[in-house]
C-alpha cells in the first residue's frame, strides 16, 4: 500500500478509456487517476476489472523508475496514491508504438499467423492514434508526410523504444514473465520527446514461462476468467525486487 497523496488534483481536464486526467500545482504537472474501466477493441467491449486501477498505476510507477534507471526519459514524477501518479505535461504525438518479440494478436490476425511464433528480430510498428480508424498501422513516412513527428523525433522514438524493450525483456524475464509485445506513447515536453501514457498489463502482454499461461489484458479481452487474479500476480511479481 503506498500513502496518500497530499497533492490536491486541481481542475479534472479529461477521461481517457481508463485513466482522468486533472491538473496539479504547478503547471507543468498533472496528475493521472487510474480507473478499474476497461476496454478491449477499441471500447467495442467494456467492463470492470477489480483494482486494476491499482494495479496498473503501481506497476506503471515501478517501470517508469527503471526505465529512468536505465537513461530512458518518462513523464513519471511520482506515485502520489494507489491510484494516483503525478507526471509532466507533455503535448501526445499521435502514434502508438508496438514492439514484438513473438507474433500475437494483431499481427497474428493481420498475416495469418499462428499466435506464438519467435521472430528472428523484434518487430518494430507504428500505428495512428485513432480510436475510430481503429489505431492503423502507418510507416515513418505516413508519419512525416502527415506532419505527426518530426524526423528527429523518429530516431528517438525508435532508439527508446527498442531500449525500453531490452530493458524490460530483462525485468520481466527474471520474474518468469515472458514479454511478448508492447504499446508505447511518446509526448513532448519542454522539446524533449519523453515516454508517456502508461506501462501495464492492459498494454503489454506478458506469458508465464514455461506454461505460456496469459497474464495480461488479454484474460478479459478473450474471456478467459481469473483476470483478477492475473494483474495481482504480475504487480506482486513487479514490486518483488
Ligand atoms: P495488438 O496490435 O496485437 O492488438 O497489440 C499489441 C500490444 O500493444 C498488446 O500488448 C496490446 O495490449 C498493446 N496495445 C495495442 N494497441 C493498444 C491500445 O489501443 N490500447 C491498449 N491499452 N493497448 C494496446
């Protein structure tokens, strides 16, 4: 259990699928509140996931702090609550990144293959942020063209998210947690590109080795039970050091 904050939230600014967002003191910070919402399909499906809330916000903290340990500049400032985190401002480029190490889920549907094979290379993806075109896939080129990033803030995009991968490969693996595959979000803040949004099991998946049992959002998106149970394991597991 992590304290309560004394950061008082300021004006509620806006709600995410499963996350608000409300201004903090100083102008450059907010502070997110993590739901128990969640979504799959692009919010075609919704429910609630019992503490997930909690969960994602606690193992988002933990994270951001490696990641900050290995170089990698976040939006995270600190954990204020169970629920709550306090983060820099940054302005979301509209680009989700993906990361595979095996084939799962889009990929799999998208070239007819079966759901688990190795790659012989991390596969690197951008996809549009938009919830209505159903975040499609786009290369750097769409990117530039369109005016979404600029190509300096490619290169970074790219460097830290293969770094994140790496990093997080490394993390997951010596708590017999398999990462499989992974969304990114980038944001600007004071010029710097910095890593936002957040990192859980609502946006990774992660197989047990050994059993390659699911233990992320895909338990609720396919309804396989015990989701609960899943995100309990992998903060526990997350806050074991
Ligand atoms: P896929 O493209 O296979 O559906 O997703 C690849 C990985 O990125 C999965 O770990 C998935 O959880 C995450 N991901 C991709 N798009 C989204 C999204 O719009 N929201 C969330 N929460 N995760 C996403």
């Amino acid at each position: 259990m992590t304290t309560q904050s004394t950061v008082k939230k300021g004006k509620f600014l806006y709600e995410g699928k499963a996350k608000k967002f409300y201004e903090a003191q100083e102008a450059d910070l907010g502070i997110f509140e993590y739901t128990d919402r969640a979504t799959a399909f692009n919010a075609k499906k919704v429910g609630q996931i019992h503490d997930k809330g909690a969960v994602n916000n606690q193992v988002s903290a933990k994270l951001f702090s490696v990641l900050e340990g290995k170089g990698i500049p976040t939006h995270f400032v600190k954990l204020l609550s169970d629920r709550e985190m306090l983060v820099r401002r940054v302005e979301i480029i509209p680009l989700e990144v993906t990361i595979r190490n095996r084939v799962a889920g889009g990929m799999a549907r998208q070239f007819g293959i079966e759901e688990g094979r190795r790659l012989k290379q991390p596969v690197y993806e951008l996809h549009y942020k938009s919830d209505p075109l159903d975040d499609p896939l786009m290369n750097e080129d769409h990117a530039l063209g369109l005016g979404l990033a600029t190509e300096p803030e490619l290169k970074t995009i790219r460097e830290l998210s293969f770094q994140v991968n790496a990093a997080l490969q490394e993390f997951f693996k010596a708590r017999q947690l398999e990462l499989i595959d992974f969304k990114l979000e980038f944001g600007r803040h004071k010029g710097q590109v910095l890593l936002a949004d957040e990192i859980s099991p609502d946006t990774m998946r992660l197989w047990q080795f050994g059993t390659e049992e699911k233990m992320d959002k895909d338990r609720f998106r396919r309804d396989l039970g015990k989701v609960e149970d899943a995100y309990q394991t992998v903060l526990t597991r997350v806050l074991n050091d």
